[in-house]
C-alpha cells in the first residue's frame, strides 16, 4: 500500500511486473554505444540526451582512474516528477515505467525540477523528422519495445553486457538474480524515490552528489563552460 | 563533455522569477485595497486609511495580473496548452492549485471593482475577503511549488513559502506606498498603517534569512553546497542586493521611530525592500537548481 502520496507501487507487488535495469559498472567500458543507440531510436536531438555515461577521473598521476556510469531515467517506484506535474502528462505504468502524454505536457517543467537524477530534458520546438517538440522528454525504458518482447535499446547493444534489464518482481530473471547475489546500489536512495536502476560496484566519486564535482582538467573548462553559458536569464529562453 | 550532463540546464530562468515577484506584489496590492472593507473596525479601523486607495488599488493588482499572468503562459514550452493544469487538475501539484486560484483571484478583483462601483458592500466584502485569501495563496503556492520538491533541500523547507507571503507583503507595501506618494496621499494615517505592516514583514524577512543562513551551514552536505553556490555565484545578490539593500537598510530606516513614519522615508524603505524581495527569490530559485547540475 502506497503512504501518503506516494505513487501506487510496483516493486513486490503480486501480479505485476517491475522493470528494472542492473548496470554492472565492471563491465562498462565508456564506448558509449548505448548513447548512440538511443539517439538512433528515438532521434534524440542534438543537445539532449534521453541517457549518457559519466565519465569520471579520480587521482594523481600515476595513480589515476577513469570511471564510467551509465546514467538514465530510475523509472522511480515513487516518482516525485510524477506527483508534482500539474496534469499528470507523466504517469506511472502499472509496470514501472514513468512515461509522458506528450500531447498533454505543457513543459512547464516542473517535473526537471522535481528529479533528483536529471533524468528530464526539454525537446526543442521545430525538429525536422520526428514532430514531437516544446515538451519534456526522457527515457521510457523502451516500452514499445518491451511490451513486444524486445530488450531496451541500449541494452541489446551494450557490447560489454554491463546494462542487463527484466522483471524484478519474477525471482528467476536476471537482474532479480544480480540484485540478490551481488552487492548493489541506488542513486540518492535518500531522497524517497525508490529509483529501479541498480548499480554494482559504482564508485564513490560517482554516487555522492558532493564528491561528484569535476576534478580532471578537461572537466573543470567544461564546468566552466557550462556555469558561464547557463546563468540566470538564458536558462530557458536558449531550450526552446 | 559527458561529466556534466548539458541537458539538465536549470528549467526555470528569469521569466518565473518576475512571475513570482510580480504575483505576491498584485495579491498584497489587493490585501490593501480590500481592507476597509474586510477589516472594517478591527485595530481601531486602522484599516479605513486606506479608502482612498481602494480603486487605484484595484486597477493596480489587475495591471500587474494582466502582465504576469500572460508571462506564465508564454513561459510555457505549449504556451496554447496553459488552461491543462484545470483542466486535467492534479492535486498533489501545487502548480495545478495556483492555476486554479489565479483565474478566481482575477475574478475577484473585478467583481470587488463592480461592486465598489455599484456601492454593493455584500458583494464588495465577500469578494474582499475571499479575494484576499486567494491573494495569499498567490505567494503561498509558488513557495509550496518550490517546497514540494524534496529533492532539492535549498528549496524543500517549509519557511519558503511563508518567505513568499512575507516577501509580497514588503513588494505590496512598495506598490501602495509609491502610488499613494505620487498621487499626493500617503498621509499620515496611512502611512502609519503602511510602517506596522512594512516593520513587521522586514523583521520576519530578517529572521528567516538568518534562519536559512544555519539551516544552510548547519544542514547536509547539499544544503552545505547550496551555501557554496549561493557564495560563489550569487554572492552580490545575495549579501549585497537582498540583505544590505534590501532588508538591513529599509529595516534600520523603519525601525528609526519618527524617520520611519516619514512618508517619503517610508516609501524608500518599502522600494528598498522590494528590490530584496525580488533578489531573494531570485537567488533561491536559482541556486536551489543549481545544487544538482554536477550530479
Ligand atoms: S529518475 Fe527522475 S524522471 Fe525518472 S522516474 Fe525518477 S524522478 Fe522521474
Ligand atoms: S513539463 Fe509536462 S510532464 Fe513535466 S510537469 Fe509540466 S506538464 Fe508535467
């Protein structure tokens, strides 16, 4: 039973499917053919992405690392971008998926603010081949192609098999294997989501929003970058 | 390029930072417009002096109305779309709730005019005293629209939005003062009524900020970022614009007891606290989406 206001859930529930993602971070090998592959189905516009791979350098040379993270929509059990959007446009499937009515959103943007994970992003206006435009958009974990039996995108093309993608609520699937026996984690599970993309062996760097902060050279002139040219007043106005 | 993930630009610029100043300012405008009539006797009739603002009054919150409500709208990615959140009405969105109440409040303020030119005091004191509610809520839900957000501790507290109300009161009081200074009266009985409001809402404004200054340095590690941020990035407007300029100087010039009831004095400090209302809006609407960019 949901508490409060809390979406209806899906994780556990008898009857119901709950689709999650396990994304084994040791087998990640930063070749972002899972970024290609989602720009390619969904014709993602340049600018935004529906999911990306962190890319993270730790240390001092010699002693360094570079890390990867597969990010992308949790697809939340308790999605606060669901709660807060003012004509349920984002809705939660029985299943688990968070989807968008794009015929309903007015791209007021609420839901951007509401996700801790900076899943969401604003499809510009005039596209040329898909119409879809000046609504918010985001990961759908596939849900046309899973309704038909197919794997995600990014998950049928993941060559090193880091991204794996069932039902956790059938205990023989594969991620409800991965989940029991390996040491996993979500992302900001202190925020009351419940996000479905489970991680194994993610670094620290990675998952603590205070220590996530750019440290290699080429990451802070991005930073950089990005501070001087999202100020303030052309923080919207330059989406659209 | 992939270490900050460009999409994620924070979502709400300076369109909904006006809107928010610019609502809490015609919802006060309104408070004080309506108030002989809602307020009548009570305090001594304190609230008579301002009769003579009555109309003026009125026009003024539907001008400031019919500027930020279309600026809403046109802030919308469907702008064609904005009467959704009615009609597709969502309760738990604090943003389906002001929808709602931003067509009634408009509503009131005409039918409150209507009545006022008809001499009608029943329609004229029920428009006013619900008008004036839904004049709070005005600020009231684009604070709780800020709060709903858990996920975002600079704004995920529950001083915000009585900071909204309190902030539109010095806004409404800058408004009245001005108008009521041009127009040659702000007297002295007004002006009396306008310092107990402007006084009380410039102490509160200092409180909180004192308040958010230890919840920020005392709280977890975002709220400690979000302290960083608001240093770095916006330390002009925070330090400078919203707590010297905008509540430490127009609360000294208050609290001088004869100064303080100066009118020109008095409409100064009540500007001057405008200038801070909008500037600390704008630094926490800002910072509090900046704290997750990086992540
Ligand atoms: S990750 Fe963000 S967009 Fe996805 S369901 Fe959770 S809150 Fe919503
Ligand atoms: S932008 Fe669209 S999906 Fe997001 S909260 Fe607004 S209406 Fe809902």
């Amino acid at each position: 039973m949901p508490v409060g206001l809390q979406t209806e859930p899906s994780l556990g529930v008898p009857g119901k499917k709950r689709w999650a993602m396990v994304v084994d971070l040791r087998r990640c090998i930063g070749c972002m053919a899972c970024v290609c592959a989602d720009k390619a189905e969904y014709d993602v516009p340049l600018g935004v992405w529906r999911t990306t791979v962190k890319v993270k350098d730790t240390g001092h040379y010699p002693n360094t690392k570079r890390h990867f993270m597969p990010r992308l929509c949790n697809h939340c059990d308790n999605p606060p971008c669901v709660r807060n959007c003012p004509t349920q446009a984002t809705y939660k499937h029985e299943d688990g998926f968070v989807l968008q009515r794009y015929e309903r959103c007015i791209s007021c943007r609420t839901c951007i603010a509401a996700c801790p994970y900076n899943a969401r992003h604003v499809l510009p206006k005039n596209r040329d081949r898909v119409k879809i435009g000046g609504v918010v958009d985001k990961c759908t974990f596939c849900n046309h192609r899973v309704e038909k039996g197919l794997a995600p995108a990014c998950v049928q093309t993941c060559l090193g098999r880091s991204r794996i993608f069932g039902d956790l609520n059938d205990p023989n699937s594969e991620v409800s294997r991965l989940v029991a026996r390996h040491k996993t984690v979500v992302l900001k599970p202190d925020k009351g989501t419940r996000p479905q993309v489970y991680y194994i062996k993610p670094d620290r760097a990675q998952t603590e929003q205070v220590f996530s902060a750019p440290q290699s050279y080429a990451a802070r002139s991005d930073a950089q970058a990005f501070y001087q040219r999202n100020r303030g007043s052309k923080f919207f106005s330059g989406v659209l | 390029m992939f270490e900050y993930m460009d999409y994620n630009i924070a979502p709400w610029g300076h369109e909904i930072v006006i809107y928010f100043f610019l609502i809490g300012a015609a919802g006060m405008t309104f408070v004080y417009a309506a108030a002989p009539v809602v307020f009548g006797n009570v305090f001594g009739g304190a609230a008579k002096s301002m009769e003579p603002f009555q109309r003026v009054g009125l026009i003024a919150s539907l001008v400031l109305l019919a500027i930020c409500g279309p600026l809403l709208i046109v802030d919308l990615g469907q702008p064609a779309r904005f009467l959704y959140p009615i009609l597709y009405f969502h309760w738990t969105s604090p943003l389906s709730w002001g929808s709602l109440f931003l067509p009634l409040f408009g509503l009131c303020i005409v039918g409150f005019y209507y009545g006022s030119i008809k001499d009608n005091q029943g329609l004229m004191r029920w428009t006013g005293i619900l008008g004036s509610l839904l004049a709070l809520s005005m600020p009231l839900y684009t604070g709780l629209d800020l709060m709903v957000n858990q996920t975002r501790e600079l704004w995920s507290n529950p001083t915000i939005p009585l900071l909204f109300v309190i902030l539109s009161m010095s806004s409404g009081t800058a408004v009245v003062a001005v108008i009521q200074l041009l127009r040659g009266q702000l007297d002295q009985r007004a002006a009396e009524f306008l310092h107990a409001f402007l006084y009380l809402s410039l102490a509160v404004t200092f409180a909180l900020f004192l308040a958010e200054w230890v919840v920020l340095n005392y709280g977890t590690g975002e709220k400690q970022q979000a302290w960083e941020i608001i240093n770095q990035q916006f330390a002009f407007k925070y330090w400078g614009m919203t707590f010297l300029i905008g509540i430490l100087a127009p609360l000294v010039l208050v609290a001088i007891p004869k100064l303080g009831r100066d009118p020109k004095i008095l409409t100064l400090a009540a500007v001057l606290s405008a200038v801070g209302a909008y500037s600390f809006r704008e630094v926490l609407i800002y910072a509090g989406q900046l704290t997750q960019i990086n992540f």
